[in-house]
C-alpha cells in the first residue's frame, strides 16, 4: 500500500469517474489501450529523465521530494 496525499487522491477518484471502467482497472493507459505497469511507468520516468540530464530516477525518490514539501 502506497500512502497518497487527500488531495491527490480526491483528484484520482475524480480522474476515474470520468475515465470510467472498473474501480480497479488501471488508472493510466499507453496508446494502444493497455494498461500502463509500473515497469512502463519507471522506463517512461527514466527516458524523461535522462533526456533533461537526471542521472538518478527512482520512482519512490519523488515520494522523498513531495513528501518534504
């Protein structure tokens, strides 16, 4: 289980109400319809990274940076 802001989570239940489909389908697709993993999510966020000079990309370090703010 992933602790989530209130506010991020009222804008994900809000995301998925009008998405539509099941409550626990998954929350984001890739251009082909499927689901997107969290493998395609951590290479996505890596490709994005490492275009903008970001060496080090870890999904869980943006929970560290948020979380502080």
């Amino acid at each position: 289980m992933i602790p989530l802001h209130s506010t991020l989570i009222l804008h994900l239940r809000d995301y998925m109400r009008a998405r539509g489909g099941d409550a626990d389908a998954y929350p984001f697709y890739d251009e082909y319809g499927k689901g997107l993993t969290e493998n395609a999510l951590r290479l996505a966020m890596a490709h994005y990274n490492r275009s903008r000079g970001v060496g080090k990309t870890f999904i869980h370090m943006f929970r560290h940076i948020f979380a502080r703010k």
